[in-house]
C-alpha cells in the first residue's frame, strides 16, 4: 500500500486527534499586522458571519480565520482581496452523505471527480458512505483502502464505517480507527457486499454502539413493507412510489427510536422523505432520545406528478414524495428538527440506470447531486421565502455537528479557512454533461437553479475559481479527517 502525505496515522481512541492537525484554534480576533505576504484579507460587502449578512474583513492566515474584522478596517500591507457585491462570502459546506465509489466502482464515481464535483458546488468537507465501494468500508483494512484510493484531496474527506451482520461484535476496530460513525440497513442495500441487519442484529449493533459511544446512522425502512423487491413496475414513477409507502419509513424509524431509547445509543436517520417520520423523531428527542434526522433536497424540490416516464434518474429510496411530505419536511428544515440537507450524492453509470429500459423497479436507485445540493435546495427555500441565512446551517454547521466535525461551517476566527463566494440570485441552467460528475446523469439536468458558486477555499487556499481559464487551481490543500474524541464531563 503507498503510503500518503495526507493520510493521518490510525487513531487512538485515548488521543484527541482533530481536523486541525497540530495548530489549536485561535479564540480571539488577532490583528492583521504581520509581514506583507502572511495573510490575506478578504473584504466582502456580503459575508455571514453568526447568522447574519453583512459586511466584513475576513483575515485569513496559514489554514485559518485569524479574524473577522470591520470590512473598513485599514489595510496595513497585507494582501487582500476585494468581493464584489453580487456576492456573498459563505462558510464551505459540509455534506456528510457522498457514496464515491471509490475503490471497486470507480466507472460510477471515484474521488478524482467527486471532489472536484464538490469543491465546484462549494462543498469544503465530505463524509464519504461505506457502500458501493468495493470492498465496502466494513473493517479497518477497507478503510485503509480508501484512505489510499483518496490520495492527496483537493478537499477534506472523513469516512463512515459499515455496521453489517459481518462487523458486528468488531465495531471498535472501526471506531478506533477513526470513522465518524457506522451505517446499517435495516432493509436490502441495493448491492449485495452489504447486507441489511435483522430486527436482532440492529438490537445488537444498537448495544454495542451504545457501549463503544459510537453513532448509528441507518437506512430506515422496513423491508416487510415494502412490496417492490427487484421485480419490473413499469414506467411510470407512481407504481414505485406506491411500493414505498411511508408506513414503511415510519415503522422502521419506530425501531430506531426504540433502540436509541433501550440502549442509549445515538442514533441518526438517514435521509428522511416521508412528514410522519419527522413528526416521530420531534416527539422522541422531546422525551429525551438521542437521535437525529437529515433530508436531500430532493425530497425538497422535486414533485412525483413532475416526474417523466422512465426517467429513472429521480428513483432513490426512499422516494420523493412531494405535496404534504414536501411541505413538512421544509417545516422541519426551518424549525431544526431536520437538521442537515445532504446530497446522498449516489451515481451510477447510464446502463444501471438504463437495467429494464426504463422501469423504476428494475433501475438502479440513487440521485447523483453531489455538486448541484446547496443550489437545487437554495432554489426551492428562495421559492418558499426562507432566507439563505435560515437554509445555510443545515448544509455547514448541521452535517458537520452530526457527523462530529469540527472547525468548519462557520466564519469565525480559529475555524479553518473554508469559504465561498455564491452569487445568490445568478441562475444557471443545469446541463448534466458539464458537471465534474463522473456520470452525465442527474435528476436536475435541463433545471434552471438559483445560485452559483465562483469560488471554493479550502484551508486557506483557493482550489476552485470561475475567473480562471481551469477554474481548478491545482492546489490540493484538503485532508483526510477523524473525529476529535471527546473526554465525557465529569
Ligand atoms: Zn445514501
């Protein structure tokens, strides 16, 4: 195995290891008065800092926010960079569902275009699922494997372990190893490498996962529910739809909870599309559960009745279910009960997707969204008047606080220099043959979305920029990250 620059040492349980390698966070605002050179200082009209648009200096030094100052702060020879007013400075986001594929599937995704991908759609840090590689990402030696697949990463990239009837029993040799946590289904994967756990298997995990502090984070429907299986169901999406129907969401995240509940694990459902789903986790975490939810923007944008015939790009599972569920789920996204919109950015090539010349049943399930997330959710909040300022969390600080990472998501000094610079109300029309997806294949292709990034920061330095004639630099400042662990209070 080559060994890499970028790959961190297999991690101590006992150590603290941060995002930050060895530099510790900066708390205060240190003025910029170092030799011309050392820093940059950004001056936006438009940036976000605690939860606000406003005007800003932004002091960047080595991989960090050294400060966030006045934007009339006088220059004193450090270099700067002026932002004009048809942008706004963003915190990078943090996706913390991305299958890349990568190593084993690499004709569906690999890192190579998922991070450029990323980085083009303003994404700083990914976490990357352990399924659809091969091997999947289920004992230390896979994560191994994709540690060395990454290489150097043009952004950062953290791992999610598999918990499958396999690894059970064996979950610490992933933890100690640094994932951010384990995956389980608790219905068919979609590939046969990683089995769905059953009703005793998730009980056990949920116990072991309580012992070790380790986060669940699961695929929840109830396989006895659902009545498609891998047999034909036509062209239309409504017959698809129907074979997933939210009761099998709802009873399956009724057994998360009452795991969480039995084991005081935490627990975290992935991907939610169905309101009464949402409506259980509220109620759970009210008493005193500790469990999570996300959701994808297209289970915000997207409405079945729009949905064309064999076009299985939009099939993923669960469904997009639109109308109330929509509704509610944008309810959730404002009030925090969802706390993160992720990509579940899930390729695969034209032929998967082609398998029965168009059935929803017989396709391959997964929406491919990786770089098109923050601006497909934007268009659809700005549809609904919720504000950037409301939307932004849910793709920074929400996925980053799930998954456990540290130092990112927002603009403030001692966090790492990831930013963006988004232009708001630029639309662009999405034409799936020009992403830095590996596959021309996306749900939103031929959309017309709010929201362009230009330019993507990572650590101080600028890997993405749309004023440049390759708007990829070069520059591959990202890292492959753990989480910190935590010493529980006494
Ligand atoms: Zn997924």
């Amino acid at each position: 195995m080559p060994l890499l620059p970028a790959s961190p040492p297999p991690v101590p349980h006992s150590g603290a290891v941060s995002t930050s390698a060895d530099s510790a966070p900066t708390a205060s605002t240190e003025p910029a008065s170092t030799a011309p050179g050392a820093g940059l200082l950004i001056r936006a009209s438009r940036a976000l800092v605690d939860g606000r648009i406003g005007p800003a200096a932004i002091l960047v030094r080595g991989d960090r926010i050294a400060g966030v100052l006045p934007v009339d702060t006088p220059g004193d020879g450090t270099a700067e960079h002026v932002v004009g007013p048809d942008l706004v400075v963003l915190p990078g986001l943090v996706d913390s569902h991305v299958h890349v594929n990568d190593p084993g599937r690499t004709d569906w995704e690999g890192f190579p275009t998922a991070l450029r991908a990323a980085a083009a759609g303003g994404v700083t840090t990914i976490v990357d699922m352990p399924l659809n590689s091969i091997p999947p990402t289920t004992t230390p030696e896979a994560l191994e494997l994709k540690r060395a697949a990454v290489g150097v990463p043009l952004i950062d990239v953290g791992f999610w372990g598999g918990a499958i009837p396999s690894s059970l029993g064996k979950l610490d040799a992933l933890r100690d190893n640094g994932v951010f946590g384990v995956k389980s289904f608790l219905s068919p994967s979609g590939v046969d490498e990683f089995p769905a756990l059953d009703p005793d298997q998730f009980a056990a995990m949920m116990t072991e996962c309580a012992r070790l502090d380790l986060l669940a984070i699961v695929h929840a429907e109830d396989p006895e529910l659902l009545t498609g299986g891998d047999r034909p169901l036509g062209h239309h999406y409504r017959p698809f739809l129907n074979s997933r129907p939210p009761v099998a969401e709802t009873s399956a995240v009724a057994r998360v909870i009452a795991e969480a509940r039995r084991t005081g694990a935490r627990a975290h459902v992935l991907h939610v599309s169905s309101g009464d789903a949402v409506d259980m986790i509220r109620a759970a975490r009210a008493d005193g559960v500790r469990i999570t939810a996300e959701t994808c923007p297209h289970y915000l944008f997207f409405d079945p009745a729009d949905i064309p015939d064999s076009a299985t790009v939009f099939k993923c599972c669960p469904p997009i279910r639109g109308g109330d569920d929509r509704d509610h789920l944008w309810e959730a996204v404002v009030s925090g009960d969802i706390m993160a919109i992720v990509s579940d950015h899930s390729p695969s090539t034209r032929e998967l997707k082609d398998r029965g010349d168009g059935d929803f049943g017989l396709a391959w399930g997964g929406i491919a969204s990786l770089q098109l997330a923050f601006s497909a959710s934007w268009t659809a909040a700005r549809g609904r008047g919720i504000s950037l300022e409301t939307l932004l969390p849910r793709h920074t600080t929400g996925p980053a606080d799930l998954a456990g990472v540290v130092d990112v998501g927002e603009i403030r000094a001692g966090a790492l220099a990831n930013l963006i610079e988004f232009a708001p109300d630029e639309v662009h029309r999405v034409d799936a043959a020009r992403l830095e997806h590996r596959n021309p294949l996306t749900a939103y292709n031929g959309e017309d979305l709010y929201g362009v990034v230009h330019r993507t920061m990572v650590r101080g330095e600028v890997v993405y920029d749309t004023a440049g004639a390759d708007p990829f630099t070069g520059a591959h400042p990202g890292r492959l990250i753990t989480p910190v662990v935590r010493t529980p209070a006494a």
